[in-house]
C-alpha cells in the first residue's frame, strides 16, 4: 500500500521543561517512575490539499498535590495529501494512525533527550504506543 500523503516539513512548534528548582528536581529523580506519557493529536486544514498535523507530548506526574516538574512538546507535521482522498475515515486514519507511526520514533527521541538533558538522565519511556490500536479504539 502506498502513502497518501507527503510530509512537507515537520519541526518543534513548542517545548517547555519546567522544574520548579533544585530540590524539586532530587523529589522528581525519585518519584519518575510515576510520570506518565500522554499523547494528543490536532489538525487543522491549509491551502492547497495540505494539513499541519500538531502531536504534544506531556509527561507529568499527575497524582502529585504539588506540581515539581513538567514536561511538554508540541510537534508539528505538514502534510500534502494525494489527489483524491475524499473519504472522512481516510483522512483520519492517515493523520492519527500513518503520519504519527513514521514520525513518532524522531519525536520520541527529541522528547526523552531534553528530558534526559534537563538533569533526568535514566530516563526512557518503557510502553510503546499502537497507533493502530488507538485509532481502531477511537472508532469503536
């Protein structure tokens, strides 16, 4: 099957590492294992048959009373679509499901070196995401 779709250019639209000081980074070298992963894809419609494709990555501890670190990125993909894709369920599919599998492992790499980066070496994310599986469950 080929691709519908071409990636135009892609870059990191925004990046925020905040720790709120030096003890507050010792709290969260402790407790990283409780962080987690979210993910969120957006889109939005520009001229000429082309998407930007906006995937933001959180990783925060969110059962914790007092926020001690927070990490985001948001990544930005445009991308050119084939002639004749008319088909709402199509579209969805290549914006949540193929554009995310051929540009997760480059975003996923930059997210862990800043966090890495920003005095959390150990770090790494152990669960991998399906993007088939989270596009078939969007749809049921």
């Amino acid at each position: 099957m080929s691709k519908k779709y071409k990636i135009i250019l892609d870059y990191i639209n925004d990046l925020s590492v905040e720790i709120k000081d030096p003890e507050a980074l010792l709290i969260v070298k402790e407790k990283i294992l409780k962080f987690k992963l979210d993910l969120e894809i957006t889109s939005k419609p520009l001229k000429n048959k082309m998407i930007e494709v906006n995937t933001k990555l959180t990783y925060q501890d969110k059962e914790a009373k007092q926020r001690e670190a927070y990490f985001e990125m948001i990544y930005a993909t445009v991308i050119k679509l084939d002639e004749g894709i008319e088909n709402k369920k199509e579209l969805e599919k290549i914006l949540l499901c193929d554009v995310q599998k051929e540009i997760y492992p480059k975003i996923e790499k930059i997210f862990i070196e800043t966090i890495k980066n920003s005095g959390l070496p150990g770090i790494k994310f152990t669960k991998k995401i399906d993007f088939d599986e989270l596009y078939y469950k969007q749809l049921n």
